[in-house]
DNA sequence: TCCGTCATGTTATGAAGTTACACTTGGCTT
DNA sequence: AAGCCAAGTGTAACTTCATAACATGACGGA
C-alpha cells in the first residue's frame, strides 16, 4: 500500500490528480507487458477512475456508448475483464460491480471496505488476512487460488454525517 | 466450530447423518425463535445438505418445483432467504449461490474454501481475518458491518485426484 | 367468527453476464 | 507490396440471476 493512509479513497482529495497518476501508471505498466492500451480500455480506465466508486458493467458500458464505442454488454466487459487481469481494476462480489485499482501493482489481492450509505470504497492490504486463511486451510489440505475479502459497513464521513 | 475437523466438509464422510442432525438442529434452533420450518423451507434446506455443496437458486427451485411447490423464482429465492436469515444457509457471492450451514449457530460469518474443480464448499472460521480485518478497518475510522471471506482454490481429494 | 399477519403462489420485468459470429486492424512474414 | 495471422472491436441473441407487484390461502388471537 502506498503511504497516504490506508482510508484515503473515503477523504476528500484531488481526483483529478490520483486518476491522472494511475493513468500513467497505467500505460506504463501494460507497455512493459507488452499490453496494449486501447481507446476503449483506456476510456474504461478514466470512467472508473473518474468516478471513484463501484461501478456495474452496464454503467460503464452506457458511458462507452454514448462516446461512440460499441453499445453491447461484451463491449465492456472485455475492457472490465483486460482491467482485473492487468491489475489496474477489481471487481467487488458483493456488488456485482468494479472499480479501479487505486494502487496498482503493490497488492493485487486486497480487502475491501465498502461503504453502504455512501457506495464508496477503499482498498485495505489483505496480507494478513490471507496468511491466516492460507494457514488454516492448508490444515485441510486446501491450496488456496484467490481470496476475497469484503467487507461491508459505514464510513467515517457518513457515521459522522447521519449519526 | 464442531470438533469434526475443519475440512470435514471436504472428506468422506456419512450425508444422512450430518444432514439429520442439521435438520433437527434447524428445527429446534427455529422452533424457540418463534419461527416456522415451513413444507417449503424445509424441503431447501434439506435440497442443500442433501447435495452438500453450492447450488443455485434456480437449481434449487428446479427441484422444488418437481416436487409440487410452485415453479417461480420467489419461492427459492424467498426460502433461501429466510434460511440465510436464521443462520441455517450461507450465500457464496463468488458463485451467486448458497449451501447449508453446517455448523448452525457457532460461526455465523464463516470464511468459505471453495473448490473449483469439485465445486464442493467447506466453512471454516473466520474469527481471526475478521478481527484482522476490523483493526485496520478502524484506522481509517470504518464501521465493519459483514464480512465475506471466500477462497477459490483445489482441496486435497481433488489435487490428490489430478495431481 | 372475524381479522390481521404471515406464507405461498403467480405474472411480469429488470439486471447481470455469456455465446457465437462478423469485421477490422496492425504487425509480421515472405 | 502482398498475404497472412492474431488481437481487438462490434453486433445480435440468449442464458442466468434476482426482484417487484399483486392475488390467494392458512393460521392464530381478539
């Protein structure tokens, strides 16, 4: 995780500034892996950064839409789907959703805190989580793949604003 | 948790006579709540420790529906429902379905080991990722509601099975 | 017995995700 | 330069998952 505090994604700050960065990073990366950022990838990208919440398929999909890109729910979750895979987005079981991956390439596998007033997320490191999981399972023999952690709760900004 | 071990699930083991017990367990636990085990409720539920793994909604009513009970998905989905409510059932976001709790009343937000190659599921406890998982939560000044903890990865049968 | 509540059933609809296939593009070979 | 192949983008059609809205039936208490 970086060092700007672990429950940044729910304090106010500069969207424009982080989303630029990731972006960059972004391209940066998939250029290394010989991964090519395409508009609508790109697009896709910007739309989840942008907006810096969960966002379903077809949300973003009737984004892409209305700029011109393709108007079919494959469309978009071919562009979601390249996203996780590389690492720079996630997607959230609980919510049927996905959203950018706001640090990408230091923890590919985090916890979620997941705000139900405000639909805000945040990304929180799953280190630990996952090593007492792996433990416990391989009690049983059980090789662990993928782990998901999410959790569901009231952030601080909206336990403060509604009590 | 049982003292049965915790990949029990996993093992070989006697299906009438865990699922016998659950359903008097089940019976009892909902008996001195106050709630009914209705003709519908508990064919579900003993649908899903019958198969002793996740299954979806519209298998389940699949067989509900052989059965006489009405053939549209509110009746699944409301049974499923109330079986999660009342801690006999668990919902498995990764799948979008659910399975029988088989440790009724110990553990109510387990962690889940999901084997992707038998699709059988096994509950162990999550007290410890829980706990983890509230602290660094609380840093950042967020509430933890519910957890989901679900690993997908290969139990022992199976990696014995295909290497 | 009347009434209210819970439970069950239906139809209809909405939301999420996939399959299959056609066309384009851009790099690589020869 | 021509031809080829793989990757990418687009579409139509469909499956699967889930809920809304409403009618009917069952049961217990006043």
């Amino acid at each position: 995780m970086t060092s700007d505090g672990i429950g940044a994604a729910f304090a106010p700050h500069d969207h424009s500034h982080c989303s630029a960065r990731a972006l960059a990073d972004a391209a940066e990366r998939l250029a290394s892996e010989g991964a090519r950022l395409t508009p609508v990838r790109r697009r896709t990208l910007e739309i989840l950064l942008e907006n810096h919440r969960a966002m379903g398929a077809y949300e973003v999909l009737d984004r892409l839409a209305a700029e011109g890109f393709g108007r079919q729910p494959p469309v978009a979750y071919r562009a979601l789907e390249f996203l996780v895979q590389h690492g720079l987005a996630h997607r959230l079981q609980r919510l049927n959703a996905f959203a950018a991956c706001l640090h990408p390439g230091e923890e590919h596998q985090p916890a979620f805190l997941i705000c139900d007033r405000c639909d805000r997320i945040a990304e929180v490191p799953s280190g630990p989580m996952r090593a007492a999981l792996a433990e416990v399972a391989a009690g049983s023999g059980f090789a662990v793949d993928r782990v998901t952690v999410e959790a569901v709760g009231t952030c601080a900004i909206c336990a403060e604003d509604r009590g």
